[in-house]
C-alpha cells in the first residue's frame, strides 16, 4: 500500500484551506472548507499517481491528511 501525505492548512488572508502534498514538491491546491479540500485530493490523487508511473489501484493508496491550524487567543 502507498501512502500519500498531505499538509493542510488555513490560510487566513485568503480565508480558504491549503494542501500540500509532500510526495509532489510545490504542487499545492485550495478550498473553502476542509470537506470541499479533502473531496478535491481525492480526486487529484489517481491522476498524480499516473502522471509519477505509479500504477496503483486506488485501493493501495492510503492518504494521510494533517491539519494544521493556528489562531491568536
């Protein structure tokens, strides 16, 4: 099984949620919400994995979603 990393988090001057997917330097994408974020990976993991000559099925790839969220108290 494969696993894809990805590092999300809020941006507050754009107010939307940023991924950055650690296997694919400087590829970044961004939603509104966490839900819209995560539906928008993936759908981006299969054709990425293609793109890197990854022939996996999509059920050998595990995704790991880390968010990171800071604000002032």
């Amino acid at each position: 099984m494969r696993q894809v990393t990805v590092s999300a988090f809020w941006d507050d001057e754009a107010r939307v949620w940023v991924a950055e997917i650690a296997d694919v330097p400087g590829l970044a994408t961004e939603a509104e919400t966490i839900e819209a974020l995560t539906e928008k990976i993936q759908n981006l993991i299969p054709g990425l994995m293609s793109l890197a000559g990854r022939g996996h099925a999509l059920t050998d790839v595990h995704l790991r979603m880390e968010r990171h969220l800071e604000m002032a108290v």
